[in-house]
C-alpha cells in the first residue's frame, strides 16, 4: 500500500449530521477490511489506484487516512474472533468503509461476516451497478446495451436465517403446529424456512431505488418479484413498491401503463414497471436496453445480479456497495478465490469500481470519474488480468500491475488537460 498518507494528518471522522446528512472532513479516516485469500492484493491495489486519484483530482487538497480494519481469517488468528468488537466500533467511527471478500467458513452455526455486517449496520440496500466496459470479453452479443443498477433487499427474505434441520425439535413442533392449526401436512423429512418479506423494509428500499433513479436522471425502476406464486411476501413487495411511488413520488413517477397510453405527457417521469423473476431472466438477456434501475427482494436480486455481472464479463469485474441510511460498506462482489491467494493475480477491478462507488458516495465526483475513465481506457486497450487474458489469448497483467496501469492513465489524462 502507499504509505504517503499516514496518520500525522489529523484524525478527522466523518460524523453524521441532521436528517441522515454525512460531514466529509476534506481527509476523513475511511476504514478498509483487507479480506481473506486474494483480499490483501486486491485491497493494496484499490488504496494505492484511490489515493492515485484523489492526487491527481484534488492536487493534495482531499486525501483518504485508511484506517485497517481487523476481520476474517487474519483477525481470527490474533484474536480469537472473526470480527472482534473493536472492529465493530472502529467500523461505527468511520462510518464509511470498504471491503476485501471474507471466507465463510463452513460449519455449524457460524454466520457470514457479510451478513453479520449488513445486520449490524442495517445495511439494507445491496447496490449492484452493472456497465460494460467495451474490450471485455462477454458471452452475448450486444453487452454495450447493459447499464443497470440493483437495489436488492439486504436484511430479510430467506436470508433472515429463520430455518431449521429437518430432525431438529423446532422443525417438529413447526410441523406439528402446521398440521393441527392450519391443515398443512409436511413429511418428517421436511427441512423448514421461512421468508419473512415486511412493508417498512420492502418500502424504505424501493425509495432508495427511487430516490436515486432521481438523482442520477435515470429512466424506470423495474420491481422484480415472484409474486404470481408467493402473494403475501413477493406480491406484497411489489403492491408496496408501487404504493412508496405514488404515495412519496407522485410528480416524479408514473406506473409504466399510464406511460405507456401517453409516453409524451411524462417525458422527465421514472417509470415504475415490474416483472416477474424468471420473465425478468430473460428480458435482461433479450430486451436488454429496456431496464435500468431494478428494486428487488433478498432471494432474487443474489442471482439476478451476479447474472447480470455475467452478461458483461464475470465478478471479477462488477463493484458492489451495502448501503443504510447513514453507514457504508462498499465490496468486492466476488468470493475469496483462495486458489489465487497470495499470488498477484487475481482482477482487483471489482474492488477498484466500489471504491469509486465509495467516492461518489461522499460526494467526491471529480476524483470517481477519473478513475472510472481510467479503468475503461485500461480495458479499451485490452490491459487485462488472467481471468480476461486467457480468454483474449494475451499477455496477462498482474494485479498490482493493473494497478499501475490505471494510475498511468490517470496521469496521462491529467497531463493532456494541463496542456
Ligand atoms: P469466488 O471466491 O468468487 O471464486 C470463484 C471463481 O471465480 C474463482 O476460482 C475464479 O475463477 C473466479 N474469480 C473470483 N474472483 C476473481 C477475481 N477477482 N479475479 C479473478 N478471478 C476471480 O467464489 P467461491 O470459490 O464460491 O468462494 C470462495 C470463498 O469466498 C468462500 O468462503 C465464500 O464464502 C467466500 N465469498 C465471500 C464473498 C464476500 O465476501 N462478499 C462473496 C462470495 C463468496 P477461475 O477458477 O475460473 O479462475
């Protein structure tokens, strides 16, 4: 990692303000979680390719003090503990952070840090962007027609953890109950889970989608659900959707039937559609410029965004964030990829696009864009790690060396501005 910007800066905190607002010193304490397997090398590479472009953005003026953050495997060796408290409150005084993959391990009873960490913070927006960068290798046809950001509920459907083994006592007495209350007959060898799906979370993260899709200018928000099968939980999200709409955006939305009797009496409206998941499979696949901003429930937005990230080149290369109404969390959206641990190869672009999530969340735009534009020329130019190489039949990267390519860009822009 760079070490230019250490901690003689003055500690400066983020704090949060009234209604929600952040105050952003110019060099805030950000807190980053290094992550386990390829974690490390592609967090040095994302704070050293940051820093490059707050330098060259803010000319010293706005700078990041990164602050380590214990977690994973690391933290368990020194501590004890997978996510010590202190990590916890470190991450409660930085208020803003970003972060490596974790490993689950496996085995009874241990809960996903990632799922730990959207609880604690109530971190309850998912936020997917999906773009294509011209130069990566995709399995369809026209991957330039994907411009789509997901909003997937983070805190409740069946990731909400409520189930139970098949031979335990809870499962029994659930069984029991199902059977003598409600004439529901379930055999012994049924496993139980439930999907809670609630107003005030279906709600609060459709305004987040709404919200942005106004601030950001853009066209529609599409509410994907199941619900013509599960009514009261999916169908529920969808009727709420449409209620947070009308109710709280009624002069800046209009339900896409009403559009579409008269697409010319609401040009500057975002138009509220919805479709059902395994339809919505396949439109983003062959109506692909018609969706934009998708709302969408925990199950459902897992795999409709990673085949998203699919149709334009994988997960090493889609950034993702958690977001609540105050705190943070920006992420590499892939796993650990522990085969590639310790070796400097694995694609940090993932991590390097969530930090410039991360940015722009602060509200530091000049130094996101430079990057973003940075990162499109790399690939433009076909300067790729391995997992892109191989299928391009080129010369691959390394990590760090991305890296430095991305950097190199910045400057070159900045010169070429200069003169
Ligand atoms: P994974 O770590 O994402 O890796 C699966 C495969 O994806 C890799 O073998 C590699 O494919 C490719 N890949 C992923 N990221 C890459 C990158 N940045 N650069 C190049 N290739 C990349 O998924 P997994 O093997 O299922 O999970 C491993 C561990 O990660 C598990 O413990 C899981 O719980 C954890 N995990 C954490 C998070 C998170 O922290 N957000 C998310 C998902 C999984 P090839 O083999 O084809 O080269």
């Amino acid at each position: 990692m760079e070490k230019s910007i250490t901690k003689e800066r003055t500690m400066a905190y983020i704090s949060i303000g009234e209604n929600n607002r952040l105050n952003i010193p110019d060099n805030p304490n950000i807190g980053y979680i290094e992550g386990d397997g390829i974690g490390p090398d592609i967090t040095s590479t994302m704070i050293s390719v940051v820093n490059a472009a707050l330098e060259i953005a803010y000319s010293g003026k706005r700078s990041i003090i990164w602050e380590k953050v214990a977690a994973g495997e690391d933290a368990f060796e020194k501590t004890g503990k997978h996510l010590p408290q202190e990590s916890l409150e470190l991450l409660q005084k930085t208020v803003i952070a970003i972060k490596g993959p974790l490993t689950t391990p496996i085995g009874q009873g241990f809960r996903s840090l990632n799922v730990t960490l959207r609880q604690h913070f109530d971190l309850y927006a998912n936020v997917r962007p999906v773009k294509y960068f011209p130069g990566v290798p995709s399995p369809v046809t026209h991957p330039e027609k994907m411009n789509m950001v997901v909003f997937r509920e983070n805190t409740e459907d069946l990731y909400a953890g409520i189930e139970w083994k098949y031979n335990s006592e809870e499962a029994k007495k659930l069984r029991t109950i199902l059977t003598k209350e409600f004439n529901v007959n379930l055999t012994e060898d049924t496993g139980i889970g439930i999907k809670p799906i609630s107003k005030f979370r279906s709600t609060r993260l459709v305004r987040k989608a709404i919200e942005y899709a106004i601030k950001n200018k853009r066209r529609s928000v599409t509410l994907v659900h199941k619900g013509n099968i599960m009514k009261y939980t999916e169908g529920a999200f969808k009727e709420w959707g449409y209620e947070v709409a009308s109710e709280e955006f009624e002069d800046k939305t209009v339900r896409e039937d009403a559009y579409l009797e008269s697409p010319g009496s609401y040009q500057d409206r975002i138009v509220i559609k919805d479709r059902i998941t395994d339809n919505m499979f396949q439109q983003v696949l062959t109506r692909t410029e018609d969706y934009d901003i998708i709302a969408t429930t925990n199950l459902n937005g897992d795999y409709l965004s990673d085949a998203l990230a699919a149709q334009v080149g994988g997960l090493g290369i889609a950034p993702g964030a958690n977001i609540g109404d105050t705190y943070a969390i920006f992420e590499a959206v892939h796993g650990t990829a522990p085969k590639y641990a310790g070796m400097d190869i694995a694609n940090p672009t993932s991590i390097i696009l969530s930090g410039s999530m991360m940015l722009r969340q602060i509200n530091w735009f000049e130094a996101a864009q430079i990057l973003e534009e940075a990162v499109t020329q790399c690939y433009a130019e076909q300067k790729v790690t391995q997992d892109l190489a191989r299928i391009l039949n080129i010369k691959p990267l390394k990590c760090s060396e991305f890296g430095k390519e991305i950097i190199s860009r910045m400057r070159g822009r900045k010169d070429q501005l200069a003169n």
